[in-house]
C-alpha cells in the first residue's frame, strides 16, 4: 500500500475524494507506512477484503454508484476481476476529465 500511497499521481487522482482540508498526503513516508501498519486500518482492509470474498459487497457498490462490472465481480467475490473493473474505470474517467479539459 505504502508505494502506491507515496506515488503523487495517486495522491492527486485521490484528493478530491478526501475531506476538505486533509492533511493526509502531506505525511510522510514513515507515517504512511504506521497507517498502513496500524490496527484499525488492518481491520478495515480485513472487512472489506471478507465482504468481497463473500460476495456481500456487490448490493454496497451499487449505491455508491460504482460500475456494473465491478458490481458483478464483487458480487462473484472475484477480487482480480474487481480490481481490473475499478482500474477500467478509473482509466474511463480520467480520459473523459481529460476530454472535458481540453
């Protein structure tokens, strides 16, 4: 988690998504690792790596409006075919915010 975190390119594509005014990604790398390390985030990770593996997560996605295809793997608890699907989105949405820009 640590070298996709540190990555800037990440940090930017995450921080419209973070809380106004976070301070997340001005920690350093010692710090990002503690979190990554620590307790609660472990348990959350562990929750949601259950409720994909289960296939629970799927009816969660669609209110948050995430893509059918990663609905539908989630659904599967098929977590390579989640994250291809996240990707493919993430890839989808910034060639349609790079359209809009130029």
């Amino acid at each position: 988690m640590i070298p996709i975190l540190s990555d800037p390119a990440v940090q930017e594509r995450l921080r419209p998504h973070l809380p106004h005014g976070s301070e997340a990604f001005n920690a350093d790398a010692d710090e990002l690792r503690a979190t990554a390390r620590s307790p609660h985030f472990r348990q959350a990770m562990a929750s949601f790596s259950a409720a994909l593996a289960s296939g629970q997560l799927g009816p969660l996605l669609a209110q948050f409006g995430l893509p059918q295809a990663a609905q539908d793997a989630a659904n599967k608890g098929d977590v390579e075919e989640f994250a291809k699907a996240m990707q493919e989105s993430a890839k989808n949405a910034g060639e349609e915010e790079k359209m809009n820009v130029d």
